[in-house]
C-alpha cells in the first residue's frame, strides 16, 4: 500500500485534469509513461498523416468499463465533443473529430493554434489527450453528466484507468485495482491510499517513521535528509515576481525602481527582456518571436545602480526602513538574498515582513515597499493586473496589444513588433522584477518504491508503481 500526503494537490477538486488520484482512475486515449513519453492508452496505436494535419487512433480490442460495460470509439467522441462549446482548442475551427466505427476514431486538425509547426500541434493534442478529463463516458453518464463531472462516489465511479475507486472522503482515498483494466496483468500494487493532508510541517519525521512514502517537504528540510536517494524535485506552475509598491513617493521615480533592479542579482539564464521574463500562455507558443526582442530587463551592476540610486534620491534622505512582504514562506532565502543585496548595494534598510496581508491590500499602500510572491504562470492576472496600474492610454494600449497575440494571425514579423512595443512599455514602467523563473519544489519518495515518476508541476506517475521486496 502506498500512502501519499503531499500539499500541492487540489483534492477538494477531484476532477482537477493533473491530480494523481484522476490518473489513475481515468485513463484516455494515449496516457504519459513514468519517462514522461507520450505512449499508447486505450488506443493501442495511432498514425498521423505526413502533413500531420490527421491522427488516426485504433482502440484496443475488448475495453472496458470498471463495471464491465464495453467501450466504443463513439464514448471518447462523446467526452472530447462536449468541450467544443468551451472556448477550447476543441471548437470546430481548431478540429474535427469523428468515430468511423467502434474502434477508430479519426481527429482532422484545422489550426495551428500560434505555433509554429503542424508537427507540434500534433504532439501538443496527443499530450491533450492523455489528460484524464478527455477519458471516454458511456452515453447513461454523458447525458447526466453537464459539466463533465466524475462522480466520486465509490459506488457509481465507473474507471477507464488501472484503478477504481473504493473509498473517497475529505481525509483520504483509497483506490484497488481495476479488475477490467486492458492492462490489468502489468499492475503489481494492489491498493492505493492517498492521504489528504496540507500539513507538511511533520512530513520529515513521518517519512523516517515509515508512515507515509511519498511526501512534499519543506525546502528547509532538505539539508536534514538523512537517506538523499529517497529526495526529489518537481517544478511547479509558479514563478516568484518581486513588485513595486509605487504607491509610496521614492518607488515613483523609474530610475529609483531601475537602480533596485540593477542592484539584485537573480539566477543565471533569466529572461533577458520584459515579455519573456512574464509568462504568458500565448507567448509561449510564440517563441521564437519573444527571443527576438531586445533585451531590456537591466542587468546586475551594483556598482552604477548605487549611482543611479543616489542620484535619483538628489538631496532627499530616506525616512523609513524598506519593508518587503514576502507572501510565501518557502521564499524565505529569496527574500534574504534581496535584503542582502539592497543593503550591502544600496546601503538601504531592509525589513522582511512574513505575513499574507491580501486581505489589508490599501495598509499595503501605505506601508510596504515590495511584495515578493509565487504568481501562477498559466493564467494572465498578473499581466492585467499591471496593464491596470499604468496610466489609461498605456493600459488600453497593453491590453490591445494582448487580444491582438491571442486572437489574430500575423506573421512572425508582425508579432515581433507587436511584442516589442510591449517590452517597452514595460521596461519604461518597471512594475516587477522576475526573481526565479522556475519555482520547485521537494519531496521524498521510498527507495523501494519502483516505476514511480516525479512530473513537473508536482504530478506523480503512479500506475506502474510497486514496492521492491
């Protein structure tokens, strides 16, 4: 039996298309390997067309349901057409999907969706499909089920995946093994426990007691791994932005806020200009044009950000200690390295605040000078919460700028113009700072444990796991 309790799942929502508990229990067309390969799931195989514009999938002979109903090419149809009416790549102008009988199912694609290659949309709809949301419903459970729901109720679940579902609650869940599953005879763990646990302050101490197998850890506690073997790393969706509260008189001036930048020394290989040091979805898929704006996030040189610093402030003296609010505790030896360096470049005072004041935002205003805090890198709050601080022309401007990159087609050159207008809003502005691109995160896993993989994003690969005897 394995038992998990790590802090980033989202259990309160099951139906979260990553949490381990979906990924095994839904199982769709293709799944993810413990290497992180795309590899066959219910379709025993698949062809895609030269001009990879096609993928034909071939299910596998004889699926079935947990319960034992049959599966049909109609079933996965069912689930991936539901999602047309979403504002997804799954609309009609981005494919078109048909059953040409029980056991093919034929997806044409139409668009590239901003990339840059029909071969990459490929890959990037194979991978969509490996999502546990995208795992076939019988009609009975579609027609009920409005918004693609999986109950999570023991005793109608109906599993696709290598296990079932025997026991679900607000503390934990127990799955067993899938009777039905087309891969039944290759699953070696009977049952899983998935302890639904935030708490991860004892996780050291019952990881060494052997209570638990596999655990999120604090960062701090990695230097107290006894067994280094058992420790592991993940990325997560997070990146951490230092930001300017330029609400107080000395953080209006630009220069003051290029000098602070100027004097903090961030990870090599960080993002060299504004729109690639901010992650945003669409400018992901548009690369190759990022990378050709200019560079323009300042580089590290303490010696002329201290004049840059004084000679902004002029005359004036500084009257208070800079306060910087750090959201996360995690980011402590972030926050420090930042006190570090504006004292020991600047010759400012620092003042680390640890508390989340998201509740007191206008105290905020008036009192702290930054907040360093991990912003979720798949959604464009961040980007829209900026674009509203900037004067009106400015922020109509961004968010122009933003709708025009995610909806219209342009060329390559069009983009990089597009973009670099941007940047240089943005490097005028000076309304953040990206402290680390990718945030991780630790956790320790039992040696014995066997086929287990650590995704990014803190996704675990479970279904081909066992304990070594």
């Amino acid at each position: 039996m394995i038992n998990l309790s790590f802090s980033n799942a989202s259990y309160g929502n099951i139906n979260t298309p990553d949490t381990e508990v979906n990924r095994l229990l839904f199982e769709g067309l293709t799944k993810e390997n413990e290497k992180g390969e795309i590899v066959a799931g219910l379709a025993q195989r698949w062809e895609i067309s030269q001009d990879y514009k096609k993928i034909t999938f071939y299910l596998r002979d004889n699926l079935k349901y947990s319960n034992g109903m049959p599966m049909t090419s109609e079933d996965f149809l069912r689930t991936i057409s539901k999602w047309k009416n979403s504002k997804s790549f799954y609309e009609d102008k981005y494919l078109i999907i048909k059953a040409v009988n029980d056991k093919i199912l034929e997806v044409e694609i139409k668009d590239k969706i901003n990339m840059e290659k029909w071969e990459d949309v490929s890959k990037f709809y194979l991978k969509e499909f490996a999502k546990p949301v995208n795992a076939p419903k019988n009609k009975e459970i579609s027609d009920k089920d409005k918004y693609f729901v999986y109950n999570m109720d023991s005793k109608k679940n109906l599993s696709t995946g290598p296990y079932i579902l025997k026991e679900f609650g607000n503390e934990k869940a127990i799955l067993k093994k899938n009777p039905n599953y087309w891969n039944k005879n290759n699953i070696r763990t009977e049952s899983i426990t998935f302890i639904f646990n935030k708490n991860i302050s004892t996780a050291l101490k019952n990881f060494e007691q052997g209570k638990i197998d596999i655990t999120e850890i604090k960062s701090e506690d990695v230097g107290k791994i006894k067994n280094k073997s058992a420790l592991k790393t993940s990325r997560t969706h997070y990146q951490t932005i230092l930001n300017f509260n330029d609400k107080l008189e000395i953080l209006e001036n630009n220069d003051v806020r290029k000098a602070i930048v100027m004097a903090i020394e961030r990870k090599d290989k960080m993002p060299k200009n504004y729109v690639g040091s901010f992650y945003y979805p669409y400018f992901d898929k548009m690369k190759a044009a990022v990378f050709k704006v200019s560079n323009s996030v300042p580089e590290y040189n303490p010696k002329e950000a201290k004049k840059l610093f004084e000679k902004s402030l002029g005359n004036r003296k500084i009257p208070y200690v800079f306060e910087l609010l750090n959201y996360n505790p995690k980011n402590k030896e972030k926050a420090l390295q930042i006190k570090k360096n504006l004292e020991e470049n600047l010759g400012i005072k620092v003042k680390i605040i640890s508390k989340n004041i998201r509740k007191d935002e206008k105290n905020y205003e008036k009192t702290y000078a930054f907040k360093l805090e991990d912003k979720r890198k798949n959604t464009d709050y961040e980007f829209v919460e900026i674009a509203n601080s900037m004067p009106i022309s400015e922020q109509t401007r961004m968010k122009e700028l933003l709708r025009h990159l995610k909806v219209e087609k342009d060329t390559e050159e069009n983009k990089i113009k597009m973009l670099t207008e941007m940047d240089k809003i943005l490097a005028e502005k000076i309304p953040f700072l990206l402290i680390d691109d990718d945030v991780y995160r630790y956790y320790l896993v039992n040696p014995k444990l066997k086929g287990v993989r650590v995704g990014d994003y803190g996704n675990f690969f479970l279904s081909e796991t066992y304990i070594e005897k």
